[in-house]
C-alpha cells in the first residue's frame, strides 16, 4: 500500500469509536453504580471501627477476607455485580496492587494499621458501566510522616493527571491516554518515588471494569489513543513501598468541551 503511495494509519481510534463511546443510558448507569459504592464505602469505615471498638465486651477482630465479604454483601443488596470481589489489604499487603485476600491467605485488620480498600460493580441490567475506586487509611492513630507524604504525593498525581484531562477537552485539544500517564508520573517521579509506581495510571471504564477504549498509559504500554468524548475512565496512580502502599483511585467522564471527576475525591488519609 505504501508502494502504491498511501498512508497506512492505525484503526484504533475508530475502533473505540464504536466500542467505548457511551450513551446516555450507559453514563447514567454509572452514577447509579457512583451513588452506591460511595456510600458502602462510607459504611464500610464504620463497620471496622465497630467491629474492632464493640460498643461494650472485649476488643473485636476482623480480617482482610470479612470486609471484603462484607463489602461484597453490602453490594449484592443493593443490586450491583461485579468481576472478582474488592480488595482489601492492610500493611505490606498494600504494596502488592495485585493482592486478593482468601479465607486461607488473609490477614488481621488491627489497631495500627495502615489499610487500602478497592472496590467496584455496575447496575445488574445489559450495559450498564461500572464505577471503581480506590482509597486509603489508617486504623486509631494518625498517619506516619511518610504516610502522609506518599499520600500527598498520590494525590497531587491524581490531580495533575485530571487537570491535563480537563484542560485538553475544556480548550478541545486532542488528548491521548499517554499523555494523562505522563502527567501523573511527573509529580511521583520528582517527589523521588518513580521506580514505586509499578502501573498505568488509568484504564478505561465501559461495561468492562478494563473497557476496550483508551489507557491511561505510558509504562505498561505506550498508548496513543485518544481519549474520546462521551467516554469512562480511572485516575489510579500509586506508590508502593515495602511497608505499604498508596493508591487514590477515581473515574472520569467526558463530553465535548468538559471533563469531570464522577464520584468522591479523597483528600485526606482516612481515620478509622
């Protein structure tokens, strides 16, 4: 085709066109599933506090693989499904962001810790996109020096990526996904911390919890498709050190001229 004096170019692009872009009923499957998830997850903080501080009678326990069963009910009850169970991790457990507790493999959720819980469904009807996040905390005391600081770190990675997202689509500028990656690399890389982000910073979101448009990517991949109007997608950088890790997850959506976070954005560690 070359010889022939054509320009070969990739069908990515057109590709998601087809299979990312979301309809009206899609998008506001997605705020159903937002609405939820945020409130179980509010709960879900309550629930350790009262299971570790029973209002009378001796210290409560709860483990990695409970609140993550609990999580999972809480869910089920209000009409969500989902692909695998969430995440919950304590300690060193949060440095593996690839970390599944069993009821063999899981660990104690004490006083002390420093916890990360990852959680995610969509409505149970055809279509309908999913909603995940991620946040972080810790269990009666205040967050080390360094936890604060690899939170704040985190956090202004999210948010420089976000911005970028914003900006490009507020001045219709075309955006591709690792461009977003960049952003949020930049801030961890300066702070020192680079070599403890292991991933993408993000992933597109349709009724796929991994959906089929673009990345958020400039590591795994080097993603340079665009990031589409009326499309989903995480903001998830992280920092994983030996002793525990930090990821503040939210998700995006997108229209012709706007970009906007859908759901919660943590600014603060969690006190539990």
């Amino acid at each position: 085709m070359r010889g022939l004096g054509k320009q070969i170019v990739s069908s990515a692009d057109l590709v998601s066109q087809f299979e990312a872009v979301l309809n009206e009923e899609q998008i506001a499957s997605h705020g159903e599933a937002q609405k939820v998830i945020d409130m179980i997850l509010v709960e879900g903080w309550k629930k350790i506090a009262r299971s570790l501080r029973p209002g009378k009678g001796k210290k409560g326990s709860l483990t990695e693989f409970q609140m993550m069963e609990w999580l999972s009910t809480a869910m089920r009850n209000e009409g969500l499904v989902w692909e695998n169970a969430p995440n919950v991790s304590v300690n060193a457990n949060s440095s593996d962001s690839h970390y599944e507790p069993t009821a063999e493999n899981c660990a104690p959720i004490c006083e002390g810790d420093f916890l990360l819980i990852d959680i995610w469904g969509r409505v149970n009807k055809p279509d309908s996109v999913f909603y995940d996040i991620t946040w972080t905390g810790v269990v009666g005391r205040e967050p080390t020096e360094m936890e604060q600081l690899v939170f704040e770190t985190v956090r202004n990675a999210r948010d420089a990526a976000i911005a970028a997202v914003e900006k490009a689509f507020a001045k219709g500028r075309p955006m591709r996904g690792f461009e977003a990656d960049d952003a949020a690399r930049a801030v961890i890389v300066a702070a020192g911390f680079g070599n403890y982000f292991t991933h993408r910073t993000g992933h597109n979101i349709a009724k796929e919890i991994h959906g089929p448009g673009a990345h958020l990517d400039n590591l795994e991949t080097h993603d340079e498709r665009l990031i589409l109007p009326h499309t989903c997608f995480s903001v998830e950088p992280g920092i994983y050190l030996p002793e525990f890790g930090v990821r503040s997850e939210v998700d995006m959506l997108t229209a012709p001229g706007k970009a906007w976070v859908t759901g919660k954005m943590q600014q603060e560690l969690v006190r539990i």
